[in-house]
C-alpha cells in the first residue's frame, strides 16, 4: 500500500484524529497533563456501555462454543494482541479452565510480547495460518482484536475463521471498520481521540481491556464458574489463592477458618466442593456426583439438595 493511500485511510479514523482538548499538552505542568488523561480516561466506560448488547451477544455465542467443548480464541496484533493473551492467560487460575479453552494470539508470536515485531501486522496470511496452527473449527469463537479495524493480520485471521464458519467477532474503536464488516458480530467502543494523538495504548487499550473483561467473565459467569458473586472454581496455586479460596468458603457459608480449612483438606481445596459439603453435609463423593449432576452450577446443587 502507498504512503498516500495509508495516510488517507488514517484520516478517516476516529483513533487517529487529534484531540482539541489535548492540543496544549505540552504546556501543561505535570498535574496538569495527569487530569486531562484521567478526564479522557473518564469517557471510556460511556463508550463501552453503548455496545453492551453487542458484547451479550458475543457471550452468548461464546457460552454456546464452552457448552460444545469448543473455543475461544483472541487473535491481534501490537497492544491489542497483548490484551487479547492477558485475558486469555488470566482464566486458567481465575475460573480453573483447561489452558486451551480461552487461546490469545498476537502477530509476531510470543516474542512480540515484550517487543515490537516490525512489519508482523501487515502479513494478512499470517493470520489464516496462525488460527491453523492450533487446528480452529466451526465450533470455535474467533474474536479479532484491532483499534483501527483495519489490521491486515486481523483481517485475515477473520476471514479464514469465518470461511470455517466459525462465529466470528470483531473489536475495533472505530465505527464502519474493515472488520466489522467481515465478523458476525461488530463490538465498536468509540472512544474518539486519544490525548496523544494515534496512541491507541490510551483509551482505546482501555476500552478494549474492558470489553475483554466482560466478554470471559460473563461468559464464565454463565458456565457455572460462580456462586452468588464469587469465583468458586479459582485455582488455589500458590499461598495467596489458598488463603482466598479458604475466604471464599467463609463467605459463602458462614463457617470458620478453620472448618473452612478441614473440608479444603478433604476435597483437595476444591472450593465448590468444599462450599456444598458445609452447606448440606454431603460427603466428598455425594457432593461430587451431586455437583456433576447439576452441570458444575453450584447453587443448582445446593437447590436439589435443599429444595
């Protein structure tokens, strides 16, 4: 593509565009320059709660993906892939998921972690063989991450995906992007310009931080992996996550620290376990064929148990 050509494409995009609220910044002293991020920062959840019934419907067909044993996979380029692997890293520990239920990919591979990866973005090919790489299906969710929506490497991962038949989801900051035009569901946050113009790491990393946080949390949410508003299916791997797994059983039952602590023992700090067994007096074995009953939802466990 011409530098002409680029460069017109970048006019058109809202990321891009310079903000008049920010055209002194670099008069300002230091509290100064810090209140006018945070007043920017301040618009960003206005901008995601516009599309909410958009992200409900990437959860429910992401729910739908969960319940037939399939995937969700987050493939971007630059902060946006970055985000997309912080998210999908976190649920392992938080909802004690397989590592390959929730996939991030980022141009460039791991490497492109810590460092910018020239040129990774543009390669729309890379994309399709990167989703090959981990053997993507129609089963699976593909969510292409991208503030301009017109990321060659997220454009193609899309269209591969969406070849497969797979649902595919796009999650830009402009309206009308490339890649919402090729996804079946568009999440378009809108946060205008950034307070430095282009750098989309701002509000537009923020937006997206956001969206990405709503979309595993609710969808885990909706597989069982809570309990009222706590996260009863956490990976109690290191003395931290144990001393809030025996926390969430106090929580939840009313128990002391150290019932919580005896019955942790017996189900091998298996907190929902733990949480039936106080509340009903199961054994470890009845409360497991009762939790497996229920489709691994808690309170519907508790229900049967309790009427």
């Amino acid at each position: 593509m011409s530098d002409a050509r680029l460069i017109s494409e970048l006019e058109n995009l809202v990321s891009e565009n310079r903000n008049p609220r920010s055209m002194d910044i670099d008069l300002l002293p230091t509290i100064d320059v810090l209140r006018r991020i945070n007043d920017e920062d301040q618009t960003v959840a206005t901008a995601v709660q516009r599309v909410i019934p958009d992200i409900a419907e990437a959860v429910d067909e992401t729910v739908k993906a969960f319940n037939k044993g399939a995937r969700l996979i987050y493939i971007g380029a630059g902060t946006s892939g970055r985000l997309g692997v912080l998210d999908a890293s976190e649920c392992p520990p938080t909802f004690s998921v397989p590592e390959d239920m929730v996939i991030g990919l980022i141009a460039g591979g791991d490497h492109a972690l810590r460092h910018a990866v020239e040129g990774a973005e543009d390669d729309l090919e890379q994309g399709k063989l990167d989703l090959q790489s981990i053997n993507v299906t129609a089963d699976d969710v593909v969510v292409g991450i991208a503030v301009s929506g017109r990321t060659p490497y997220v454009i193609g991962a899309l269209t591969y995906a969406k070849s497969l038949g797979a649902k595919t989801v796009a999650l830009s900051c402009n309206p009308d992007s490339v890649i919402a035009a090729i996804a079946d569901i568009a999440i378009s946050p809108v946060v205008g310009p950034e307070i430095l113009t282009g750098s989309t790491r701002l509000k537009s990393g923020t937006a997206q931080k956001l969206v990405l946080n709503m979309l595993t949390t609710a969808s885990m949410i909706r597989i069982g992996k809570s309990y009222q508003n706590l996260m009863v299916d956490l990976n109690a791997s290191n003395q931290k996550l144990v001393a809030r797994a025996a926390r969430i059983v106090m929580q939840a039952t009313g128990c002391d620290l150290e019932e919580a602590k005896r019955v942790l023992d017996q189900t091998g700090n298996d907190v929902k376990l733990a949480i039936l067994i106080v509340l009903t007096g199961m054994d470890v074995e009845t409360a497991r064929t009762a939790l497996a009953k229920a489709g691994g939802f808690l309170r519907a466990a508790i229900n049967d148990k309790t009427g």
